[in-house]
C-alpha cells in the first residue's frame, strides 16, 4: 500500500460569515498527481494552503510527510517548507532579482551549497525548464509563460517532495500551457515527486493528474480519475467537465 504524504481530516475554515470548508477530508499516497477543482470561490487555494501551513484550519488536521501541520507554528514549519514547494499563481519572483539570483535565493537561504557551487545548480534548473542561458534577465524582460517557467525552477530548488500548483496555466495561451504541462509531467515521471494542484483547466487535468478531487459547498464531492469524472461523477462534477472547466 503506498504511503500516505498529506493527510486532512475534518478541516474546515471561515472567512467572517462565509464557510469555506466544511470538515474536509484529503488523502494524497508519494508519487500521485492530484487535482482539486471546483467552481470559482469553492475553497480550491484555501484547501491547498493549508497544506503548508499558509493557513490554519479552524477545526480539523492536517499531516504533512509526518508534521502535524495544522499544530505548528510558523518558525517550526520552516522545516516542512524545505521539502514542499509552493508555485504560487502569479509565479511571484523577487522583480528586483535577476532570474539566476531569484533561482539561488533559496538554496543560499537554507545554505544546500556553497557560493561557487550555485551558478552550476541555477543553471541545472533552468534547463529543467528548458529556459537555458537567461541567468541575467529580470522578471520584466520575461514572458507570462517564461515567468511560471522560472518560478518552477525555484520550486525544485531544494529538492522538494511535494510540489503544490495553484493554477500554474492561467493567462497563458494553449502552446504555453501545453508546455507548463509536460514539465508537470516530466517532473512527476524524472524526479518522483507528489503533486496537487489548484486548477479549473480540464485540459491539463486530463495531461497531467491521476485523481481528481470535486470540491462543492464546502466538501469533497468526488474523488477519482478524471475519465470516470465526466462520466460518472455527480451532476455538479459533470456538468463542470462537460462546460470545459468554467471559471476558476
């Protein structure tokens, strides 16, 4: 039986009057490929940020590769983040640094190699993400596509076990996405890691995710490949499939 990496149980989380989740329950075995989807506002990020820690549930735990995450303070969750990287949405690199130095601020941070061993490991990243030889630009110079590019490279930049994507395709065209894609899935088949992503693309659900997870009024509504989804889920997932995603 594989091994259990993340672990919810029970969660739920308020904003003021607004229940986002509802005593959700989330099991994700090393080496899946999961997506959680959901209408716009169902709770999708929040559900992915608790992964981490970014937000604590009111109610319920969360586990994560053995910390009892929802438990944790901040300082005590520097540990887990080493090894579960965050690709926000919008990438968000330091605009002030070039790309080499956005790709070794974490490696110099948490002290992995010396000053001199770093250019060869930025330079490994960025031909992971097939962007060699752009060391010197900065976030500005670089395209919507080439941006999410680069924010991947830093997020394998320590090694993670787990990688968390939220919506790693939006506002980019369908070749870019098609791209930021294979890599997902080179990643998954090269480096053995776990993935969850936040998306509402049923195109790159269907590249790259192994399980789908419905998220509705505050719960999981559906959990299973994506192909049995469109079929058999519950009218809601249907319907989802059927619109092609809808808004995220």
């Amino acid at each position: 039986m594989s091994e259990t990496l993340i672990e919810l149980r029970a969660v739920s989380k308020a904003f003021g009057e607004a229940q986002v989740l509802d005593g959700v329950d989330l099991e994700v075995a090393r080496g899946e490929t999961v997506a959680i989807l959901g209408a716009s506002g169902s709770g999708k990020t929040v559900t992915l940020k608790t992964i981490n820690g970014l937000l604590s549930p009111d109610q319920g735990s969360v586990e994560v590769l053995g910390f009892p995450v929802s438990e944790l303070e901040e300082r005590a969750l520097v540990p887990l983040r080493q090894r579960v990287s965050y690709l926000f949405q919008w990438g968000a690199l330091f605009d002030s640094m070039t790309v080499a130095e956005n790709l070794a601020f974490p490696i110099l941070e948490h002290r992995r190699l010396s000053r001199e061993e770093v250019p060869n490991r930025v330079a490994e990243l960025l031909a992971m993400v097939q962007l060699e030889g752009i060391e010197a630009l900065y976030p500005a110079e670089l395209s919507g596509g080439m941006r999410k590019r680069v924010a991947l490279a830093r997020a394998l930049a320590l090694n993670p076990e787990i990688i968390l994507y939220d919506e790693p395709t939006t506002g980019l065209d369908p070749v870019t996405a098609r791209t930021i894609a294979q890599l997902i899935v080179g990643l998954h088949r090269h480096l053995g890691v776990t993935s969850v992503l936040v998306t509402h693309e049923i195109s790159l659900v269907n590249r790259v995710a192994g399980r789908v997870v419905f998220l509705h009024e505050g719960r999981f509504i559906y959990s299973g490949p994506p192909s049995d989804a469109a079929v058999n889920g519950p009218d809601t997932v249907r319907e989802f499939f059927a619109a092609g995603g809808g808004d995220a």
